[in-house]
C-alpha cells in the first residue's frame, strides 16, 4: 500500500511541473513564456516593394515553389543564400518582381504553419490542464481512504495508486516537451525574418 507521504510528494511534484503551465498573460489557453501574438504581418519584417503590387505568388510557379522550400523547416538557414541566389540569376527584368512574390509566398506559408502549431500548443495546454485536474483528484480519493480506519479494498487502493503514478508520469513528460513545442512559434518568426532579410540584399 502506498503511503499518505508518498502523495503529498506527488502534489508537491505536481506543483513544480505547475510553473509550465503558468500564463504570461490572461489567456488560460496559452502556457508559453512569450505572449501569443497573431500572424506574422509583413509591415514587421519586410521593407521592400509592396507585396500587392507584385501579383498573386502562386500564379507564378518558380516564385511558389521557392517560397515553399524556404519556408520549409527541412531547409537549413545556410542553404537559403544559393537557393536566392540561382533564382535571382534566372529572373532577369522581373527579378524584384519575382523575389518580392517569393517572400509574399514564403510570408503566407510560415503564417499558415504557424496558425497550425499555436492551435496545437492550445490543445496541448487544454490536454495538460485536464491530467493536472484527474492527477488532484486522483491523489485526494487515495489520501481520503488511506486516512479512512477501514480500507475497504487495499487491490483497489494499489490499482488506484498505480494509475496515478502513470498518469503524472505522461503529465511530466508533457511538461518537459513544452519548452520545444512553445519554441516553435519563435522560429518561424525568426526565419521569417531570416528570409525577408536575404531577399531584400537582392533586390
């Protein structure tokens, strides 16, 4: 049988995970260190011609399908200057044009997998927030019937116990993996960034 001590450990360990999920800000739904912003606006990054008057970046194939990779977090950051750079090359007259679609493009991708992965950090937080309720109310009923005089059913109690364990086990491990899943948001804006920067040396 486990003893009373042993679940005050858990709630003290449950307390020390809490600081992962504690906000920044009001938002009961966000537990990252930085605030939750919204897309990454162009106005923030960008400097060069106006993406508009460039035309749509999906029309233009050779744009699109830079934009895509660039925006990929399987490229790495050093092999975006000879990706640029053999574009740039091939553009001719409408090089600016065409660079100005492939950050446009670029922009829009990064934005969109960004919207993805905060939606994920949400429903990851909402999930941690429910293991944290289940593991409280998993710990009181154990220290309730061991405090009890009569343990009506010590298996039921050890199974009980067991199942707690499991559970702030996955609630741990959750909250170690947070650091790199709040991270994410952070490196696509600096990549965003990254790529805004490069385009606009050629320009």
């Amino acid at each position: 049988m486990v003893r009373l001590a042993s679940f005050v450990a858990f709630a003290l360990l449950l307390g020390a995970a809490a600081p992962a999920l504690a906000k920044p800000t009001d938002d009961p739904d966000w537990p990252c260190a930085q605030r939750r912003t919204g897309e990454i606006s162009a106005a923030a990054v960008w400097s060069g011609p106006d993406l508009a008057s460039a035309g749509r970046w999906d029309d233009d194939a050779g744009a699109a399908a830079l934009a895509r990779k660039l925006a990929s977090r399987r490229t790495q950051m050093t092999e975006m200057d000879g990706l640029i750079d053999e574009f740039a090359a091939s553009a001719g007259a409408d090089k600016s044009m065409r660079l100005t679609r492939v950050f446009a493009g670029a922009l829009d991708v990064i934005n969109s997998e960004r919207n993805r992965v905060i939606a994920g950090v949400v429903r990851y937080a909402r999930g941690q927030h429910r293991l944290a309720e289940k593991i409280r109310a998993e710990a009181d009923k154990i220290s309730d019937e061991q405090e009890s005089k009569d343990v009506s059913s010590p298996s039921a109690l050890d199974d009980a116990s067991s199942s707690l364990k499991w559970d702030k086990r996955i609630f741990d491990d959750r909250s170690r993996a947070l650091s790199y899943v709040c991270e994410t948001p952070i490196l696509l804006e600096r990549r965003a960034f990254e790529i805004a920067r490069k385009i606009q040396q050629r320009l």
